[in-house]
C-alpha cells in the first residue's frame, strides 16, 4: 500500500474561526496518483482538537470517452479502439487513454469542443502525439472556466488523427460512465 504520509500543503496561520484559507504544492508521481484516486484529504486542526476538527476528502471526478470511427463526423470504417479516461481535479485534467489497430501512424491527438456528438469542433485541448497504431496517451492541461464547463456540459470529445485519416480516425465524447 502506497503511504504519501505527513502534511503536503502546510496553510499559514493564524485562522480565524471562518474565511479562506489557500496554499500550493509540487507533487511527486505517488502523490499525483494518490490525488487521482480519491485518497487525499484537507483537515484543520485546532486548539481544542489537535488531531483534526474538520476534515473533507478531496474527490476526483472521472469522465470516459468509447473512441471509435463510427462516432467520427463523418462515421469512418475502421477496426480501431480506444478508451480514455479523464479526471478532474479542480480545473486540471488528467488524461489516460489507449488505442489500438489504427490504420496507419497516428499524426496528432486532442480534446475538441464545443460540440456535441453530431458535430465537429476546432481542437481545445493538444494532447501528446500518440506513437504506434497501439498504444496509450498521458497528459495534463488546466482548463480554462469556459472549457470546464464544456467538459462538464458533454460538449466536448477526444480525437487520434492518422495519416490515412487526417480529420480524425477514432472518436468519443467525453461524458460522465
């Protein structure tokens, strides 16, 4: 079992008994995953509870998005796949997705929006370029207020172009499971 321990993110005092209290921190790989998995949480000591008065855990939301050429616009025939996942955590997402059988060598991929899944829409979001017609993709962006609330709306998809399909060979909207 992964053990991240101790405190991450120290907030200066003094506190009053309510108000907004912020801080920032560099994560390690573990932490990051550990943030990603819903095990983190936030807790304020005080005077008279020394070992935590209130306590909240920090909940990723996790979208998925089916990426096949028949979501394409137009549809597109092809014996490719993917699966993606993305966590929200605040305004960063996290990108998780894998591929397979494309039909030739993958030239770009990206988070398009606004658009639901009868529609195109330019690129939002670059993601890394995939290598290999199998494989998988990791990225991160911040979103700006307006792309959050794209992502959140279903108004946004996830695309791999190809060589052979350079307007795009797989697809999928990105929706909560």
């Amino acid at each position: 079992a992964l053990n991240i321990g101790g405190v991450l993110v120290p907030f200066t005092e003094p506190f009053g008994s309510a108000g907004v209290v912020a801080g920032a921190a560099t994560l390690n790989a573990d932490q990051v995953t550990a943030l990603k998995n819903g095990r983190m949480y936030l807790n304020f000591h005080t005077v008279a509870n020394a070992g935590g008065e209130i306590r909240g855990q920090i909940v990723p939301l996790q979208l998925r998005a089916k990426l096949t050429g028949a979501a394409e616009v137009p549809p597109i025939t092809t014996a490719a796949t993917g699966n993606a996942t993305v966590t929200l955590i605040g305004s960063q997402a996290f990108f998780d997705i894998t591929y397979a059988s494309l039909s030739s060598d993958p030239t770009a991929a990206h988070l398009h929006g606004q658009a639901d899944a009868t529609q195109t829409a330019p690129p939002m979001i670059p993601l890394p370029t995939p290598a290999g017609t199998s494989g998988s993709i990791q990225g991160t962006a911040l979103l700006t207020p307006q792309q959050l609330v794209s992502v959140l709306a279903g108004q946004t998809y996830l695309n791999i172009h190809t060589r052979n399909n350079g307007g795009g060979e797989i697809r999928g909207q990105v929706s909560l499971p």
